[in-house]
C-alpha cells in the first residue's frame, strides 16, 4: 500500500482564488489551454470531488488535487 503524497501549501496572499488561476499559480499546469482541457475532462478535483469549473471560487483550506500532486489554498 503506498502513502499518499504529501499536501503542498500555496500562499496565495489574500482571501480567494479562481480553480484556473491556482492552477496555474501553484505549478500544476502552465497553459490556460491546459488548465481549461483538464478541468473539462475532469481531472483535477477540489477537496476530493471533480470540479469542471475554471471559474470556481476557492477558499483558503480547500485542498486541489491533479496528477497525485495535492496544494492546499493558504493565505
């Protein structure tokens, strides 16, 4: 049985954040083209679930996960 992997925290500098944009900031992807494909085809979850919006507001705490890499939103 492996370990999931460690959850990075992402200082973000304020209060909220939209999926795209932290997805970008924290390194998981570099190209909003890239961020757009794998959330429309689900492969990036929010706390756990799929989330097929780029626009979706995130809040210090909730945890986004895409390829076995997890960051966690930090102010």
């Amino acid at each position: 049985m492996t370990e999931p992997a460690p959850i990075e925290d992402v200082p973000i500098g304020g209060d909220g954040i939209r999926l795209g944009q932290f997805l970008k900031f924290a390194g998981l992807l570099d190209s909003g083209g890239n961020v757009k494909e794998a959330i429309i085809d689900g492969y990036v979850t929010v706390n756990g679930e799929v989330d097929r919006r780029r626009g979706r507001q995130l809040q210090l705490g909730d945890v986004v996960t895409f390829e076995g890499r997890s960051v966690r939103v930090c102010p």
